[in-house]
C-alpha cells in the first residue's frame, strides 16, 4: 500500500499569500503516530544576492523549531518540483567553516532554484545532524582527535544521523507540492520522504567539490552513509555531470 501523504485534505490557494488566512482557518488533527501539525504563520519577500524569492515559515506542533522555505515561482500545486531539503549549519552556513560543505551547498542550491522557472529550498533547523550546536562542537573535538563524523556522533551517545523529515514532509503538503525531484546526494532523505508520503520523482545530484579540510568529512558522507560522491581514484560517476536528473 503506497503511503498516505501527509495532510492530503490540505485546501488549495491561489497565492502564496493566502497561506496565511488558510491556516489559520484549517483545522489540524494531525497526522501520523506523532499527530504532527504544521501551519504557515507568515510570508513575505526575500530578495538575495542570489535572486528574488519568498520565504514562508511555518509553526509546527513537533520540534518547537521554526523552519522556513525559500520560494522561486509559482510552486503551488506543481508536480517534479526542484527541491533542496538543507539542514542548518551556523558554523558552515554563517561561519564559513571548511570543516564542511555546507554553506556551499546552500549557495549552489541558491543560485540554481534562481535560475530556474520555479523550485523551493527548506531550510530546517536540525544543526549537527539533529544534535544541536553543542554537541556538534562536542563532537568536533573528538573529530580533532582522530575520529569520523559518525564514530564522533556514536561516541556521544547519538546515531549517526539524528535527522528526522515529517515536519518537511508536511511543510511541502502545506505548499500543495503534488511531487519534487529532490537536490540530493543522500539516498536516506530520498527513502524517508517517500515513506512520509511524498513522492519524489527523482534526484538531482548536488556535489561539492573537496578541500583540503572537508575532504575526510565527505569521504566519510560516501563510504559510512551511503552518499552519491566521487573522489580522485574512483571511477565517475555519470549521474555527478550537472545537471542530471535521476529517476527513483
């Protein structure tokens, strides 16, 4: 039996700015084993250095945390959208830290979602892989001494990846977002958002090239988690020449 997307009785909305008087009008049961509920409770304009977009943010009744998304085009109801699914990082996003790739990831998808007819980029606030900022220091420091990313989170008592996409999940029903094609080098995100209900059309590879300081993080993301990356002394990897839409 194909999963039950979430809030699948979510009225539709001409615009963007109708969100708001939607939600607050809509009765929210909730949905799945955890009754999760996510409303829209503001809209407004973003203009970037990377282009024009909008950005939503959303209440949710899960994680008490206060996720946005970045809107370019009209996204309401639209099938095969291209869509970024970033998880927050202060030290890469902020920083410029290049312990990791994140705040290249962020940009790269910024000016790629811009350059397109339409696309949106969820910015969740799950820092450190959903352990939180003082943990993902804690786990640096173990990092400094010679452990991976993933013997540094179990080292602290965590899985590897602590991350968790209903609230997404939802935030995408509330946009009406018929299917995505999701901007990805991660195959889990792509298996948990369509055990939540959403159905992904296909993957857009989104790779990073390496630094000197990154490049143990990456290769780690490869061979311990699975992630679609190409280092030096491997074979390439057609679906990595960009842009390449891969089909699930």
């Amino acid at each position: 039996m194909d999963p039950q997307p979430p809030c699948s009785g979510i009225p539709r909305v001409a615009t963007l700015d109708d969100l708001v008087g939607r939600e607050k009008d809509r009765g929210c049961a909730g949905f799945g084993p955890h009754h999760i509920c996510v409303r829209v409770v503001a809209v407004a304009n973003l203009p970037s250095r990377f282009g024009r977009f909008r950005i939503v943010a959303f209440w949710n009744n899960r994680d008490a945390k206060e996720h946005v998304a970045l809107v370019h085009g009209d996204v309401l109801g639209t099938e095969k959208l291209a869509t970024r699914l970033l998880s927050e990082c202060l030290t890469g996003d902020v920083m410029g830290s290049l312990r990791c790739d994140c705040r290249d990831q962020l940009e790269v998808a910024l000016q790629k979602i811009a350059k397109l007819q339409r696309g949106v980029i969820l910015y969740m606030r799950q820092e450190g892989r959903g352990i939180g900022l003082i943990n993902k220091v804690r786990a640096y420091a173990l990092q400094d001494r010679g452990l991976d990313t993933v013997e540094a989170n179990l080292a602290l008592g965590f899985r590897d990846d602590e991350r968790d996409y209903a609230v997404a999940a939802h935030m995408l029903a509330s946009l009406n977002v018929g299917s995505i094609e999701l901007m990805t080098n991660n195959p889990n995100k792509v298996r948990q958002l369509e055990q939540l209900g959403i159905k992904v059309s296909g993957r857009i590879p989104h790779v990073i090239p390496a630094n000197e300081w990154n490049r143990f993080y990456l290769e780690t993301k490869a061979i311990r988690s699975g992630h679609a990356i190409e280092f030096e002394g491997k074979p390439h990897l057609p679906e990595q020449d960009d842009p390449v839409i891969v089909e699930a």
